[in-house]
C-alpha cells in the first residue's frame, strides 16, 4: 500500500521502477499528502484481516481524507477499484494510469471523492468522520464502521462535539462505530494538540468522553502490526460482547464502547531526512517529502531508494498484479469495503412507505379566514411516515421538534436517550432508550448523523431555526458538492434526499430579536446547482404538506423547506395547494382582478408571512384605487 501511495504522488511512468528511475518517468507537477497515508494503509489492512476471520460487515472512514492514497491503494489491491474503472486494471498498464490520474485535472481526488469506491466521507473540510460514521451504524445492527480520526481534525468544534455520538447508540439495534484517533503528532506545520499531551491525560479526555481507549504505540513495522493486531480484535470482540449481552437481555443500556488511539510517525515508512531535515515523524512529510527532483538529482536517487525499499519486485508478479500470497489475504466480494453495498446506500435503499398527505389537510372554505399553526398537521405526516417506516426512518432537531410543532412524533417514537435518568423526566421528558427521535443540541453533529444516515441508505428529515441553520452551511455546502459529483457516477445508486425544513423564521421574533433573524440560508442554497438543492416556500399547511410528500419522496436533492411554525392564515384547499405546488408558481385568480385584460400591477410574493403582506396590500390597493387591475402571483417553488 505503501508502495503505491508513494507511487501515485510521483510517478507517471515505470511504475513498478523495472528500469532505472529517470526524469521523465517523475510528474510534472507533484501533488498529494503523504503524511497521513501510511496510517490509513495500516489500519484498513488490519480490518481486512478481521473481516476474513470473523465474516464482518464493514465499511471504512478516513476523517483526514486529504490522505486518499493510503485508501486508494488497498481498494486498488483488493480488486475494487480495478472493477469499476476497468481502464486502471490489475496490470501494469492499469498502474500506471492509476499513478498519472491522480490529482490530475479531470482524473482522481486527492481526498476521498465519490469516485472513490467504498467512500461515504470526503474529508476535505475536516470534523464530520465521527457524525458521518455514527449515522451509517444507527438501524444496521451488522454493521462495523471503523473511523480514523485525525488529530488534526480533532481540534475542529464538530469533531469534539461528535464524540458524544456514543452516547446514541442502541447496541439492540444499531451497529457499532470503532474510532481509530491516528496521533501522527503533526498538521501542515504545527504540532497537533493531543499528540502533546500525556498519556495520563489523553486516556482520562476520552475515558470522560465515554470511552474506553486502547494504545497502539511505536514506529518499528513488525512490532506495530503485532500490537494492532491484537488491539483491534481485543476491540471487535469487545464490541461483540456489548452487543450479545444487551440483544440476550433485550435491556438497551448506555455502553463504554472501545476506542483506539493509534501513535505511529507522520510520513512512516518514508524518507527519514532531506537535506539534513527530519521528515519521517514531522510535518515536513505532511505532503511531497521530497521535492525538486528534476533540480536535484540527488532527491531523485533518494526517492528511487526509498521506493525501492518495499521490494516492488516480490510484491507483484510479471504481469503487475499483486502476488496471490498477498492477493488472498483481502476479503472476497462484498465482504471487501470497497464493495461494500453500504458505502453506495442507494443499492440498499428502500422507498419510502407514505401515508396519502391529503389526509392530514386543512379545511379551507374560503381563503383567508381560518389561521393554523404551519408545521403542526406535518408533524402528524411525520409521526405516520416513522410508524410505518420504523426501521429506517428518522427525525433529527437541535432541541427544536416540540418547539417547531412536530411534536405528533412522540406518539410513535421518543427521543433516544441512554444516560441518566431523573424521576422528573417522566413528566413529559419524551425520552427512551428505544427513542428514533434523534435530538441533540449541535447542528453539525446532527447533520453528519443525518448524511451518514442517508448515505446508506435510509430516510431522514431535519428541522432547525432559520437564523441557526448557518451553523451547517459548511456542511450543506459538502453534502451538495458529494451529490453534484454521485449524480455523473452511473455506479453510484441515488440516495434519498436530504429534508430540510427551516422554520422560526425572521418574521416572527416576538421576544427573541435580531439574534434570531437571518434568512440568508437561502443565498447559500440558490449559489448551488438546481440539479442538487431545492428551495420551498408555501404560503399555507396545505402547501407545506404537499411540498413535503414531494421532498420525501425525491432523491439525490438538498430539499429546503421554509415555513414558519406558528399561526397564519390559510389560503388553499388541498386539490388548489397540490395544483399549485405542482407548478410551482400561479396565479390566484381569488386574489387577482385582471381577468380578461392586462394587468396595471403584478403583485408576487413567496413563503407565508410575505403571502400575507403582499395580500394585505392588494387589499389596500382595491380600497384606494378600485379601478387598478391586478394580477396576483404566489411562487412556491422558488428554485
């Protein structure tokens, strides 16, 4: 593995090095991160080893994604990549193809892309591998997603907050998460935080954070092999324990779930100095240990050595493909993390079982003369949709469910909670550890669950205050770019989408103020592609119902719902409000008198308080200047 990852920064010709190493076998422009591949290699290695002796289902997650070389190279050796991309065959020619195309425009990433077989989780933009993987485990009791976690990225808010994810996971019917916290010591050019702490105090932050870490320390290969071997089975058969003992008892309780703190050198295996500068160990090997090798020859002799050093020649037959010896210790089919149908959730996913909306419809006789609170009849689609979709359907809300009127949820499922318990909490707390109602006071922690949730295959909706929905738009901003790319592989299967209703709008802040008023979400969302993200403003609950039976059911889309949760007016009956949803945009004749002519004044409007404003204003307009004609339209589908 090593071996390749070295080979895909550097080489884009003789690939297996059969000839002297020359100039122009080198790349012109050398791009990639090798400090972090190593680790990477080493712990998918050491799953795979596992996966074979006890038949787990598995998928893996690199949180410093930036170190796709050391996931590249196992899913090329195991088969997977050359399946996929039939033109980087298992061969020499295949390679070579492999080395030239990475971080080469219009080839392969440089971090863990859609295009990576096996990948649900980029790790570009770092500190959501935690959330990402705790929600591909919850509702897959089989399922193993073991993490690594960079100790750079364990320095970002989101990461550290999502350590708390272990306290959600239901060992009856979920999976389990095995965090690998990688302590290569450095980022780009500074010591990492919790490499430079001791021991003492590393152990006693994640014992406090819920977990029971094991140590894996060294840098001399053979003897760190043995420890991780021995540590992560000690881990998978501690979490097969948990796990028997609560699904014998039928008791879901709270569990100190194993963690592995693996501390191996930054670059390991790679040149130890240039120049006279240390490198393997430091931040100097974060990218191109060596470069200017066409300036210095003596760089390029250094890194032919180097390269040499893995025995190209023992590894790989005549032909370029990996030796059988080597060939037979990766799992075979979908046992292989590459192919694992979990990381292409699409493959798994099952539609949506969906009561008829209309159902849950307002009455409305004449328009504008009853008032509802907006999300109230959603939250009784949402309680109906979890009832019959028990098993991989969930709602996700900052603290917010109750108060955003979807509280109907909790006639089917309460809120997940395995800590303490208070006699209080009987008293209308809504919590349980059976709970699918996901509740949790850190929008990104949410929201890496969720995307994890939806990237394997299942269905979810999100609700949050629209001035705090900024809190994510970094993260809104990744899942679209991941959707933007799934959508030109054929091999990845769509995925449902991500619902996400923004409510506590910046209209109605009776006694919250301007901290709770910002409606620029919305420009965030229209800088995207309409391919990808959608925007949604009814005017009323019968349009939000429809506009919501429309989202649940769609795919590979960012759905954002606007509508605020409290009373309004209600304008449409339901056979009007799927007509005009439909459209997306109307005319309402009821509001409009320019019947037969051109109108003097079009009034539009979009979203429920500015429907009600611009209305209040057509009538104005009729009592000041009865004879103007107007033409009243609504939009609803805004983008």
């Amino acid at each position: 593995c090593n071996y390749l990852a070295a080979g895909m920064i550097y080489l884009q010709a003789n690939p297996l090095l059969r000839e002297p190493l020359k100039i122009e076998h080198i790349k012109n422009r050398l791009l990639g991160h090798w400090g972090a591949s190593p680790g990477l290699s080493f712990t998918y290695i050491h799953l795979n080893r596992l996966i074979n002796k006890y038949d787990i289902d598995a998928i893996f997650l690199a949180g410093p994604g930036h170190g796709a070389p050391g996931v590249l190279a196992p899913v090329y050796l195991e088969g997977t990549y050359s399946e996929v991309y039939p033109n980087k065959g298992e061969d020499v020619e295949g390679m070579c193809e492999l080395f030239k195309e990475f971080s080469f425009p219009g080839g392969i990433g440089s971090h863990c892309t859609p295009e990576l077989p096996g990948s649900i989780h980029e790790g570009g933009e770092l500190g959501y591998s935690v959330s990402h993987a705790f929600g591909a485990a919850f509702d897959n009791p089989d399922l193993l997603v073991t993490v690594v976690v960079g100790d750079g990225e364990s320095e970002t808010g989101p990461l550290a907050t999502s350590w708390h994810s272990n306290k959600y996971i239901n060992p009856i019917r979920d999976g389990a998460v095995l965090p690998v916290l990688h302590l290569n010591g450095y980022k780009i050019n500074n010591p990492t935080l919790l490499s430079r702490i001791s021991h003492e105090e590393l152990e006693d932050l994640f014992k406090g954070y819920g977990w029971t870490p094991h140590f894996v320390e060294g840098d001399e290969p053979e003897d760190m092999h043995q420890k991780m071997a021995a540590t992560m089975e000690d881990c998978v058969l501690e979490i097969r324990r948990i796990q028997q003992e609560a699904r014998v008892s039928g008791k879901p309780e709270r569990a100190r779930w194993p963690m592995i703190i693996l501390r191996s050198p930054k670059g390991w295996t790679g040149p130890k100095s240039v120049d006279g500068h240390k490198v393997e160990g430091f931040w100097r090997s974060h990218q191109v240990p060596l470069s200017g090798l066409k300036e210095n020859p003596a760089h390029l002799k250094q890194l032919e050595d180097w390269m040499r050093s893995y025995k190209p020649e023992e590894l790989f037959d005549a032909s370029g493909r990996l030796i059988p010896e080597l060939r037979s210790l990766a799992p075979k089919g979908t046992r292989r993390m590459g192919t694992n149908p979990h990381a292409n959730g699409g493959l798994l996913r099952k539609p949506l079982r969906i009561p008829d909306f209309r159902d849950y419809a307002i009455k409305v006789d004449k328009p504008g003369q009853i008032t509802a609170e907006n999300t109230r009849p959603l939250g009784c689609f949402l309680r109906d949709i979890m009832r019959q979709n028990i098993t991989n359907f969930r709602v996700f809300g900052p603290d917010e469910n109750s108060s955003n009127k979807l509280d109907a949820i909790y006639e089917v499922s309460k809120k997940l909670w395995l800590a303490n318990y208070l006699p209080e909490d009987a008293d209308g707390g809504q919590l349980s550890p059976d709970g699918r109602v996901l509740e949790m006071l850190s929008e990104h922690t949410l929201e890496g669950w969720f995307e994890g949730y939806l990237l394997t295959g299942r269905h979810g909706f999100f609700s949050t205050y629209e001035a705090f929905v900024h809190v994510i738009d970094s993260m809104f901003n990744q899942h679209a770019k991941w959707l933007d790319i799934s959508h030109h592989l054929p091999w990845r299967s769509p995925v449902s989408s991500l619902n996400l209703l923004i409510t506590s709008t910046v209209w109605r802040q009776d006694h919250n103020g301007f901290t709770h008023q910002d409606p620029g979400f919305l420009d965030v969302v229209c800088n995207k592609s309409p391919e990808v993200c959608r925007i949604y403003l009814p005017p009323d609950v019968n349009c939000l119902l429809s506009v919501a039976d429309h989202c649940l059911k769609s795919t590979n889309y960012i759905n954002v719902i606007v509508c605020d949760k409290q009373k309004h007016l209600q304008y449409l009956t339901m056979d009007e409000a799927i007509a005009h949803c439909t459209k997306g945009i109307s005319i309402w004749p009821k509001a409009s008198n320019d019947a037969g002519c051109e109108p003097d004044v079009v009034m539009a409007s979009a979203g429920d308080i500015p429907t009600k404003e611009a209305l209040a204003a057509v009538v104005l307009l009729r009592e000041n200047f009865p004879d103007l004609k107007i033409r009243f339209v609504n939009v609803v589908d805004l983008f």
